[in-house]
C-alpha cells in the first residue's frame, strides 16, 4: 500500500501544473453549479442560462491563475459581483476569486496583494449584502477572515519559494565549487605525478645513458666489461618502467590491476631504506659513491622519506649528467628535530643551475617546501658542487614520527 502511495505522489508531482489548475477549474465549476442547482432554499432567482454562463466566468478562468494571477482575480471577482447583483444565490461563486487571490500574494509584490485583496474582499460584502437579513455582519466578518487567511498562505507560500530559490541556487554554486576544488586537485596531482615522472626518467635514463656509451666504447676491447654495462642498462631500464607503472597506477585505482593482477605496481615508494640501490647504480654508472648516515636513524614519515630519497637521486643525477668524471658523496643526518641530506661531488664541470634553474631542482624544491624544508644548492669554493636539504622532523619519541 505504501509502495503504491509513493509511485502515486511521484506521478502526481511530474504532473504540469497547468494540466492540474485546468482540472481544478473545471471540477470547481461543476460543484458550484450543482451545489446552486441544489439549493432551492432562499428568495433569490433560480439559476438559467445567464447564471450558468457567469458561474463559468467566475470559476474557469483558474486554469490561467499561475500565468496572469491578477487578471484572473478581477475577472472572477467581476463575474461574481455580476452574478450576485443580478439576484441569483449569493453564496456560490464566491470562492473562485479566493484562489485567484493566493496565486497573487505568492507571485506578485505587496501592492498588487493589497488590491487583489480588496477585490476579494469586495466580493464578499457584496455577497454578505445582498443575502437574507441577520447573516450579512457574519459573512462581511467571514469574508475579511478568508481573505485574510489566503493573503498569509500565498505570503508563505511565495517565501517557501524564495527560500527553495535561495537553496538552489546555494546547492549550483556548491557544485561548481566543488568541481573547482576537483579540477585543482586533480590538477595539483597531475604537478606531483609529472614531478615523480622527471625524477625517475631523468635519473634512469642518465644512467642508461652512460652505460649504454660505455658499451659501445668497450664493445670490442673488452666485451665483459660491454656485458656488464648492457645488464645495467637492462636492470636500470626494468626498474624505471615498474617505478612508472608503480606511479601511473595511482590514476587507475578502480578495483581493477592495470597490469594484469601482478602486485608489483603497487610496492610501496622508495625511501632511505632503497639508499643503497640507488648508490649501487650509480656506482655501475661509473661515479664512485661514498655514503654517511649519522644521528640516531629512526622510521620517519613515508611522504618525508619519498622526499629525502628524491632529493639523493636528483643530486646524484646530476652528478651523472654534469661532473662526470667525478667522485660523490652522500650524508644523510638525523637530527632531533631535522633531517638533513646533503649530495656533494669534486667534478670540475661548466657551472651547474643553481638557483632556480633546471627542471629537476625546481621540481625538488618545491617538494621539500611541502614539508616546511629548505633547500640550498650551488658550486663549492674548492671545486665540484653541493646539493642539501632539510626536512623538520617531529621530536624523538612523538607519535607523529611513527608509520
């Protein structure tokens, strides 16, 4: 029963408002002529053809009540004022103007209310006047009441819009907000994923660029040296293409692999605990690596370590690209409130970019401004080039440190 009530009120609210005030007019207009043509008490003229046309008038034009409200109270308002001076019943047609009057105290302003209610108002002194004696005080006091009641349910009634209005037009520019906010956001990651691109393609490729010159070099002097330099470039190019899928698999993450079910997109980021690979390819790359951890190593936040990784790499990449041949050194210190990693090398190279030149140390600088860290880079005074930054930890012990 409840199922078939709620299908029944859905169907009634897709229904066009004209369709229901045009069937409204119409059953209205029936009632009020069988209610006249029922009533035979009273010494007033027994309805004919010209009562039934103007019963019409007065009650029909409802139909158009939502469209020109106003104009369809003063002609329901004079068609009852006609039909009860010509003598016929005078408690009939008067209600027609009533629901002509609601439609304008919920669209029109406060002026065009007032008038409208004195139209109304006007229908039913008329009709209190030119009923039996000792009834027309009572209807002249009912007539005020209706009329009064009608004008604060179209007040409501129109404020009821206003205010379903305003919510409307709250919820759009809640919803364009938040597709702004989205379009950011997935503009803001896209930032991110191009700068975790750089890093990795950048770093791998440099050394897969020097090996891969190593090989043609030694290709036919020394072909072992040749093997050993192509399985770099082998190992170096597998681990770039699964640190990518691993990367782009974030803009896929509906329930369904990318790769076929394989779990390997999905290791976990690299961090300080992945140093010593990075150090190794280096190494295999032909720059030989010095590396010093000093404090008190502990576990750090994931987004922090990414950071401190992507710092070395950069730094080292760099060494790749611009100090060959040159020795590098990393330091990675834990202090109690910081963490700093510092990449230098003795290369005697052009000058490197240092301030806020070359794309990989913008993209680390913004990285590390993320997490509240500094970043300084430049030439050292005695030769080759130094890249440092540091990243504010939390207070030894303090749940924040702790994944």
């Amino acid at each position: 029963m409840r199922a078939r009530m709620t299908a029944w009120a859905e169907r009634a609210g897709g229904l066009d408002p004209r369709l229901a005030d045009a069937a409204f007019a119409v059953a209205l207009t029936a009632v009020t002529l069988v209610w006249a043509a029922a009533d035979h008490g009273g010494a007033w003229r027994r309805p004919d053809a010209v009562a039934i046309a103007l019963t019409c008038a007065a009650n029909l034009p409802l139909t158009v009540r939502r469209t020109a409200p106003l104009t369809v109270l003063l002609v329901c308002a004079t068609a009852s004022v006609c039909h009860h001076a010509l003598g016929y019943q005078p408690n009939v047609n008067n209600f027609s103007p009533m629901f002509a009057l609601y439609s304008v105290a919920a669209q029109r302003p406060l002026p065009l209310m007032l008038a409208g209610a004195a139209a109304a108002t006007a229908v039913w002194w008329w009709a209190a006047i030119t009923a039996e004696d000792g009834l027309a005080l009572l209807n002249a006091v009912q007539g005020v009441a209706i009329v009064g009641v009608t004008c604060v349910f179209g007040i409501g009634r129109r404020r009821l819009a206003e205010r379903n209005r305003s919510l409307a037009e709250l919820t759009e520019r809640l919803r364009r907000e938040q597709e702004d906010r989205a379009r950011r956001a997935v503009t803001e990651e896209r930032v991110r994923l191009a700068g975790e691109l750089h890093d990795i393609v950048a770093h791998h490729m440099s050394v897969i660029s020097v090996q891969a010159g190593l090989a043609r070099y030694v290709f036919s002097s020394d072909p072992g040296t040749a093997r050993a330099a192509l399985a770099t470039v082998a190992d170096t190019s597998h681990e770039a293409l699964e640190e990518m899928r691993r990367l782009l698999a974030v803009l896929r993450l509906d329930g369904e692999h990318g790769d076929g079910g394989r779990g390997g997109v999905y290791d976990p980021t690299p961090g300080l605990g992945q140093l010593g690979q990075l150090v190794e390819r280096v190494r295999a790359a032909g720059v030989p690596v010095e590396v010093e951890v000093t404090g008190s190593a502990r576990p750090l936040n994931p987004g922090i370590e990414l950071c401190a990784y992507r710092v070395a790499q950069e730094g080292l990449t760099n060494v790749i690209k611009h100090a060959l041949p040159a020795r590098a050194r990393v330091r990675v210190h834990y202090g109690g409130e910081q963490l700093c990693v510092t990449v230098t090398d003795d290369g005697a190279s052009p000058p490197r970019p240092s301030g806020g030149g070359g794309h990989g140390l913008i993209g680390m600088r913004e990285r590390v401004r993320l997490y509240r860290g500094t970043v300084v880079s430049g030439p050292l005074p005695e030769g080759g080039f130094r890249v440092s930054a540091t990243l504010p930890l939390p207070s030894v012990g303090g749940d924040s440190g702790r994944r």
